[in-house]
C-alpha cells in the first residue's frame, strides 16, 4: 500500500501554488468619491444629532451670573427632555422686550404646572408648595416685584414660571414682558457649557429638596 501510494504521488503533476487575486489600485478618482462619501454621511449624521438631540446656545445678558455668563456657549439637551424644578432651559417665547423677540433666552425654572409659588420679596424668600426653596446658584437675592402677579400664585396647566440667577438683573416670569412660560416654548434643557474652554462645566440636575 505505501508503495503505491508513493508511486501515484510521484505520478501526478506538479500542482501550481494558488496565486492570490490581484488587487485593484483605486484610482484618484474613486478614493476621492469615497471621501466625498464618508464626509456627506458624517455631515447628515451630525445635523440630525443636532436638530433632535442637541442644540447649540450662546447666553447673551448677565441675567443667570454667576452660573453663566454673557457670550457662553451651551450645549443644549432637546431629546426626550421632561423639564423639573431647578432645570435650566433655553426659551423661544415671543416676549415683549423691543430687539429680543427673536432671541432665546435662558432661564431657570422655578415652578412647574400645578404648584402653589409665593414670593416674599421683603425677606428674599422663595417658596414653593409652602416651602421655602434653597438657593445656592443665586447671584443677588429676589427683593425685586416686577409687577406680574399678587403672590400666591398656582401655576395652571401647561406653564412654568421661571427666573433668571440673578434675580435684581433678570426680566423674566416675575416681569409682565415675559409672564409664564408656555411649555411649548421650551427648548431644552442646558446640559454642558464649552466655551470658554478653561470654564467648561456639566450642568446636572439641580432639585428642590
């Protein structure tokens, strides 16, 4: 057996080693259509992420020092958001401050649908639900009336009342320019500041205990 075995070995012809394929160069042409390609896709990826998911934000007015400052730029959370007492939010309410109807303004929100809101501006003090909330953001104290409303106040369905941090430089919902805000009109919530880059901060979810 091992003889015939050797002997149809050495009877068949030499088997040429397996060449591989040749692979094609791709011509300048194709590499650049690629490129055009990858970019376009990385393009319509980014302005979906940034039309559904994220927004960019620059604060324009001192109205939320020392949390934020003028001509920061803020990265804006718009997905799936369920504004809360203490978020900070982007607003597009038309208001009626001459040269800002068409600027967002960003503010803080103080009291959401449903609750009972009372201010006494002689002693600073914020309350909501008959609880005095803890301020720590505040940059000067709220001993301003601006007018809108005899306090209490329930805030009805579909609503919020907002203020900005520094509460003797801000017209917001205490204001009869601004008043309530409709929900509908809220952007988002500012979720991470990144310019300047030497005062990036994330913002996370601040609660009235």
């Amino acid at each position: 057996m091992e003889e015939n075995k050797a002997f149809n070995e050495a009877m068949e012809p030499e088997r040429a080693p397996a060449q591989e394929p040749k692979k094609q160069k791709m011509t300048l042409d194709q590499a650049l259509v690629e490129i055009v390609s990858v970019l376009s896709t990385s393009i319509i990826a980014i302005m979906i992420i940034f039309t559904f998911v994220f927004r960019i934000v620059g604060v324009i007015g001192p109205s939320m020092q020392q949390t934020l400052h003028e001509n920061d730029w803020l990265l804006v959370s718009a997905f799936n958001f369920k504004h809360d007492r203490g978020d900070i939010v982007i607003i597009t309410q038309p208001n009626n401050i001459i040269g800002m109807q068409s600027e967002p303004i960003v503010k803080r929100i103080i009291a959401v649908a449903g609750d009972k809101l009372d201010i006494d501006f002689e002693n600073a003090a914020v309350y909501v639900n008959d609880k005095k909330i803890d301020e720590p953001y505040l940059n000067t104290p709220t001993t301003d009336d601006e007018g809108a409303f005899d306090y209490p106040v329930v805030i009805p369905e579909g609503k919020v009342f907002v203020m900005g941090d520094n509460r003797q430089h801000s017209t917001d919902s205490r204001s009869t320019l601004i008043g309530l805000i409709d929900e509908r009109y809220i952007l988002g919530q500012v979720r991470f500041r990144f310019s300047p880059f030497n005062q990036m901060k994330y913002f996370s979810d601040y609660r009235y205990e």
